[in-house]
C-alpha cells in the first residue's frame, strides 16, 4: 500500500493582493480629488478676499488695455486681456480675464481702471472683479466638480474594500 501525499501548499502571490491594489487606487482617487476640489475652493476664496480688500485700500490708477486673446472658439482658452500700468514710476503689465464666465462680448475699451496694492504694486484687482490671480487653472469652475467626482469615486471604492469580508477577495 502506498502512502498518500500530502499537496504542498500553493506559493504565496509575490505581488499585492487584490483588496490591497484596490484600496491604494482609492486613496489615489479620493485624496487628490479632495485636495484639487478644496484647493480650488480656498483659492477662489482668497482671491475674492484679495478684490475685495483692494478695492478699500488699494490706490486708483488707470491701466491700459493693450491686448485680446483667446476665446474664440471651442478650447481656444479663457477670453483674456493684457493690462499695463505704471505706479511709481514703474511698468506692470499682466493678463487676466476679459469678463465673466461668458468671456468678452466686445473688446473693452483702450482705458481701465485698476486697484493697486501700494505694498505690492504687482497686485491689483480691476474695474472688472478680476485680479492679477484671476488666470490660474484652479479659478476654473470645472475644477471643484471634476475634483469631487475623483474624490466620490475613491469614496465608492474605499467603502467597496472595507465592507467587503477578506475571504471574498481569495
């Protein structure tokens, strides 16, 4: 009679396991996401702030309108004007956003009135509510959607990896 052999275990998986892969492409979802929504959210606010404490304190000095580009079309960028002007005896010269969400209608006139920050002259918001912040790629409004839908998406993903009982991942 012969003896029956015992089956040598199967060797271990050398990489991660599954549940392991899926919660680190959660976190990789979900901490980025929230990072971009509220950092969009926060830079919005601040830049807000900044208009709106230049236009108490900031000094009055009329800005030239030099340039127009962009926002002829679908992914030609944001409808945007290049504004200079001199504050003590020196040139500043930025771009920023033409007008609201729905870009330029006309091109605004040669002349507009900016706020400067006397501290920091490179600083100002415009007659138009935008500052020298405003051409930034977190002022996008798709950028706190966007950002929360990667971040809803890791959520679903992390709830999917700790709800689910650890012999179901075998």
């Amino acid at each position: 009679m012969t003896k029956r052999r015992r089956q040598s275990p199967a060797p271990a998986p050398t990489g991660l396991r599954p549940r392991m892969q899926i919660l680190l492409v959660a976190l990789a979802m979900l901490l980025p996401g929230l990072g971009l929504a509220v950092g969009a959210a926060a830079y919005r606010w601040h830049v807000s702030l900044e208009a709106d404490r230049l236009r108490a304190d900031g000094v009055p000095v009329t800005a030239q309108v030099s340039d127009r580009a962009g926002g002829h079309g679908r992914g030609s960028g944001i409808d945007r004007i290049e504004v200079s002007y001199l504050y003590e005896q020196r040139s500043y010269s930025t771009w920023i956003p033409c007008a609201g969400g729905t870009g330029c209608h006309r091109t605004p006139g040669p002349t507009m009135d900016v706020w400067v920050d006397p501290a920091a002259p490179e600083k100002f918001v415009a007659a138009n509510g935008h500052t020298n912040g405003s051409l930034s790629f977190l002022m996008a409004w798709t950028i706190i959607p966007a950002g929360l839908a990667f971040a809803a998406l890791g959520t679903v993903l992390l709830v999917l990896v700790i709800r689910t009982r650890d012999d179901q991942w075998r």
